[in-house]
C-alpha cells in the first residue's frame, strides 16, 4: 500500500498500523473501531489521529469511505477501479459491485444540468442471505 507524503516517522508507524487493520478486514470499520483494535493491541493512539490518518488514506485513494446512515462514517481498503457498495445493514458484509446503467444515468444527468468533472458514490444498503436466514426477534421487528 502506498501513500502520500507523511511527516515523522510516529506518523507513518501509524498510518502503517491503520491501514494494516483495513486490509485485514473485509468490512467497513468505523474511526472508533480501528481506535479500539488499536488500542486493545497495545498500540498508543489518539482518536484524532486515526480520524486525521483515515482522512489522509481516503485523500490519497487507498481507502474507501461510506456514511453508514447512523451518523458515522465507515472505511474499508477497496480495489482502486472505480466501484460501488452493496452493504449489509446487519453484518456489515460488503460486495464490491460495478454498475453500468449508474454510470450512464450520472453522466447523462450531469451533460443534461451542464456539469462536467464529476464523480459520485453508491453505496446499497440490504441485508445479506446468511443474515436473512437468520431467526428474527421480537425486538428486531420493534
């Protein structure tokens, strides 16, 4: 994994173990899950820098960022062709799909309004097979 320019050794130490969490893992974390892992590990971080290192991973492409519908934002180290997310709600399990007709309709809507440049993200939230076979509760359906 390759990465921007990083001041300090401590920094990149840092960004290193992060980044080592997000490759191991299949799933989107959230800043404060990665602190945890981190911590729990044995490794001296700060909250703010695993918010300021994932921003820096996200800046540089090497790691993908979703807003999860709760309030937090997620990262996962994804491939780096353009792709969208199809995520589990329950789980976490996330697919990476491509998405031919999304990439025609944003391009035909952007030439329609007069934009050029653009980009966008889809990320589809569902549950999974595995935890759709699961029994539900009575508090899951509150």
């Amino acid at each position: 994994m390759t990465g921007g320019p990083v001041t300090g050794q401590r920094s990149t130490r840092q960004r290193a173990a992060i980044a080592g969490l997000l490759t191991a893992s299949a799933e989107f974390l959230s800043a404060q899950q990665l602190h945890d892992l981190l911590t729990e590990r044995g490794d001296a971080i700060g909250l703010t820098t695993v918010y300021r290192n994932l921003q820096a991973l996200v800046d540089t492409g090497q790691v993908d960022a979703i807003w999860d519908g709760s309030g937090e934002t997620r990262y996962r180290y994804c491939s780096d062709t353009h792709h969208h997310h199809l995520v589990c709600r329950d789980c976490g399990t996330t697919v990476e799909i491509q998405a031919d007709p999304v990439e025609r309709w944003a391009e035909q809507i952007a030439t329609a309004h007069g934009f050029h440049d653009i980009s966008h993200t889809v990320e589809i939230f569902g549950v999974c097979t595995a935890c759709a076979a699961l029994p539900r509760t009575t508090t899951d359906t509150e």
